[in-house]
C-alpha cells in the first residue's frame, strides 16, 4: 500500500504523521519504506538523527522529492508492504505526482478554521488526480487537537461535511511528539509518552481499516 500524507499548508504535522504511522506499521513486523518527498528534508534529518543517536533503525527513509515520484513509488512497494510518502507544502507539481502515486491520501489539518480554508487546493488538486484515478481514497486527519475544546469540535463537523471525510481518530497536541522529534526517535521509543503512543496506534489502526 503507498499512503501519502499531503497538504499545501505547512505546519500541519505531515512528517511527524508519516513518520509514526510508518513506526506503528513497522512495529507489526511490516516492511515500510518512508519517501521524504518535501525538499526540506525533514524525515531524512530525522532518520539521520536517529542513526546519530544509535536507536535501532525501524524502516528506510529516501529522499525522492521529484516530480517522477508517480512512476518511482510503485517501483519502491515492490520490495517492502507499505511505503509512506510525506509530501511538500506548495509544490504543485510534487503534489500531482504524489496524489497519482497514493492509494490512500491523508490530509492532516489543525483543529482551526485556517485550516478548512486552506484545504481547497488541496481537495482541487485531489479532484483532478481522481480523473485519472477516480479509485482514489482520502481522509482528513485531525491533528495537535487539544482536548474538548470547541474549536476542534467545530472544525471536524465542518470537515465531515466534505468529501473526503475526516477520520475518527484524534492526534493531541503534545509534547512528546516534540521531545521525539529532536533525538531522533518516535513516540513508541520513550517513558511516558503513553497518550501519544495511544493515538498514534488508533490512527494507524483505522487508516488500516480505510484501506481494506
């Protein structure tokens, strides 16, 4: 399967969601491929990070952020069970090719309404990629969601108004996704992260769930 974490919005948590999802998947013996298709590099220094601290490696991560990643990707799941593309903010050309190489797009987005506006050229951009794959699937994430508040209520009823639906599970803002981040590790790795590994593992589940 090739799931691709897209969104023109930076800052909305794509690298640490592609990133956790391909741990959680690898933490179930599956071979996962991570494909930093972003020019800034963010999972590939993560990766580096990683290797710097010593923390036993979990899956690859390559850097592919060119706009062949539609014909490169395919290549890439031949050898492994899933790869997981953690695409570039505000690069149309990447985001095409990423969007025709996906089976599965998750949109991540901030519990804000600057994040439901932003949203429209990316549901465009998935409109267009579903001429020519209308099999296409896709899902909203939800992400750094504080709890209870309304804004977040607010924003998932007004997602789960459009095509794509939003997912059931919620990614908290917390801090140990931060604290991971910086050496090198995910959530899965560290003492006391307990309700970050929960939401990771429930978003991964349902993502598997949508795929079937």
């Amino acid at each position: 399967m090739i799931v691709a974490l897209l969104n023109q919005k930076g800052g909305v948590g794509k690298t640490t969601l592609a990133l956790h999802l391909a741990g959680a998947w690898a933490r179930q013996g599956r071979r996962v491929t991570v494909v930093d298709a972003d020019p800034q590099g963010s999972a590939l220094d993560w990766s580096a990070q990683r290797a710097k601290e010593a923390v036993p490696r979990l899956f690859g991560v390559i850097g592919l952020a060119r706009d062949t990643l539609h014909r490169e990707a395919p290549e890439l799941a031949r050898d492994v069970d899933d790869v997981v593309i953690d695409g570039p903010p505000r690069v149309a050309g990447l985001l095409r090719s990423a969007l025709l190489a996906a089976d599965l797009v998750l949109i991540p987005a901030q519990p804000s309404p600057f994040d439901g506006w932003a949203s429209a050229e990316m549901l465009k951009l998935l409109e267009d990629a579903r001429i020519f794959r209308p099999e296409l699937a896709a899902r909203f994430v939800l992400n750094r969601c504080v709890a209870r508040t309304v804004i977040a209520r607010e924003t998932a009823d007004g997602l789960a108004e459009h095509d794509p639906p939003v997912l059931a599970s919620r990614i908290g803002q917390r801090v140990a996704f931060a604290d991971a981040a910086r050496t090198g590790r995910l959530v899965f790795d560290m003492d006391g992260a307990t309700a970050a590994t929960r939401d990771i593992a429930a978003f991964a589940a349902e993502v598997d769930r949508v795929a079937l």
